[in-house]
C-alpha cells in the first residue's frame, strides 16, 4: 500500500508541477470575440485579461455613445468567457480526468 501512496503522491506532484507550467503559458494564449456584427472587438488572455479592444472607426459616433458601450461590454464579456473556457481546457488536458466534472476547485 505503501508504494502505492508514494506512486499517486508522485503523480500528484507531477499534476501539479503541469499545471503550473500550463498556467505560466496561459498568459501569452490569447481568444477574440466580437459583437455588433464585427464592429467591436475584444482580445482576453488565459488569465482572463483583457488584452485589447478594437473599435471599427464606422461605429463612432457621439450621438450613439450608448450602443458602442454597449456594444463594448458585450464583446469583453465574450471574450472573457472565451478565455475561461481557454483555461479551463488546457487544465482538463492537464488533469486527465484525475478530477471529476463538476468538482469546483479554484485554479482548475
């Protein structure tokens, strides 16, 4: 039994130590969503950052300021979501099943 705890501790560690790795390179991965048909656009990193926004110059216009903020949220929020989902991803490849779904552990 003995060597047995030391394999799965061993496993465990070296879970970890993926996990680590992927989280460093989450960083440098990168989603973008649109919204208002491709007019706003919003870049988020795997560390669900927001990274840019780019606004089709079309779409500035003082007396419309509320539909481009709105317009703006919506395509943070995409992408935000799109790099949860980005992260969450990578960690499933890291983990292997070794956590089941719906297990809510933060960080994975």
């Amino acid at each position: 039994m003995k060597g047995g705890m030391q394999g799965m501790l061993k496993q465990v560690q070296k879970m970890q130590a993926e996990m680590q790795r992927v989280q460093s390179e989450l960083v440098n991965m990168t989603v973008s969503q649109e919204a208002g048909g491709g007019m706003i656009k919003a870049t988020a990193n795997g560390n669900k950052e927001l990274v840019s926004v780019e606004i089709d110059p079309q779409v500035i216009n003082a007396a419309e300021k509320e539909i481009l903020e709105d317009l703006v949220v919506a395509a943070v929020n995409k992408a935000l979501q799109a790099a949860a989902k980005l992260a969450e991803d990578e960690m499933a490849k890291v983990t292997k099943g070794m956590i089941p779904p719906g297990l809510n552990i933060p960080g994975f």
